[in-house]
C-alpha cells in the first residue's frame, strides 16, 4: 500500500471516532455524572475518557462503547482515589490543629458558620486556608504541604 492508502486508513480512523464519539458522549457523561455528582468533574472525565479513547483509534485499535464505558470506570475510581487522598491530607491537617496550641483569635469566628463555609469548598481550597489563615502557616509552607507550586497555591488562596 502506497501512502495514499495510509492516508486514506487515517481519515476513515478519524471520521469512525468522530462518530462514535458523537454517539457515545451523551452516555459517557451520564455515566460518570450520575457518579460523580458534579458538573465539572464529570465534564473533565469524559473529556480523559475520549482522550483516551483518541489514542487508542490512533494506534489502531477498536474502540466501542463498551471500552469507553470501561475507560470511563477506571477514571471515576482514579478521581475518587484523588478525594479520597485529600480527605486524608484534611485529616492530617485537622490533627496538627489539634496538636497545635490555641491562640486568641483576633475576630470572634463562629464555628458554625465557617464550618459551614469550609464543608462548602473543595478539599484543596479549604487545607489551603485552614493552613494559611487557622494555622497562620507562610503560602510556601502551605504550599509545601499541598505538594502544590506557590504560584499555583497563591491562585487558590486568592480564590
């Protein structure tokens, strides 16, 4: 086979995932939102889902619904793993507090309310102000602590 035949198998690979992918996205994402219960993450699964899906059609391989239902199920578990990580981080956190001799707080806080706030936010978002603004820790401590960049904890910090 000449390139052109090359070609040729490569533009009918891409239009096939093209395809599928138009078929098959609305049952990814139902599939993962359904699970994950938040827009946004199952928004960036499905999109890892036919990332995925993308290089294994370029190898030339098969890629069905079945395959990016499995896919699909192997990126929910590796983002629960990810919670599940920092929700043990926030578990560290929250002893170290407790460790932690009490300080006088300049403001009365009450705890209701900013417990509140806190459950609110992600896991990522609320070690870093517990650890910035409770814990009175410097943003490349926290950032330390959140195996994080401080440009990148600086931007969580301002949001």
């Amino acid at each position: 086979m000449g390139r052109a035949g090359v070609a040729t198998d490569e533009a009918n690979t891409g239009r096939e995932f093209v395809d599928l992918y138009r078929r098959a996205v609305p049952d990814v994402y139902s599939y993962l939102a359904s699970r994950v219960g938040n827009r946004g993450a199952a928004e960036d699964l499905t999109q890892e889902v036919f990332i995925a899906g993308a290089h294994r059609a370029a190898g030339g391989e098969v890629v069905d619904l079945p395959w990016l239902i499995a896919v699909a199920r192997n990126k929910l578990v590796d983002h629960w793993r990810a919670l599940a990580r920092e929700d043990r981080k926030l578990a560290a956190v929250a002893s170290l507090e407790r460790q932690r001799p009490q300080v006088e707080q300049p403001l009365p806080i009450n705890p209701g309310v900013a417990s509140a706030a806190l459950a609110g936010l992600n896991p990522t978002y609320r070690a870093a102000l517990v650890l910035r603004h409770v814990d009175e820790l410097g943003v490349p401590e926290v950032a330390g602590l959140l195996g994080r960049s401080v440009e990148a904890t600086e931007q969580v910090l301002s949001r």
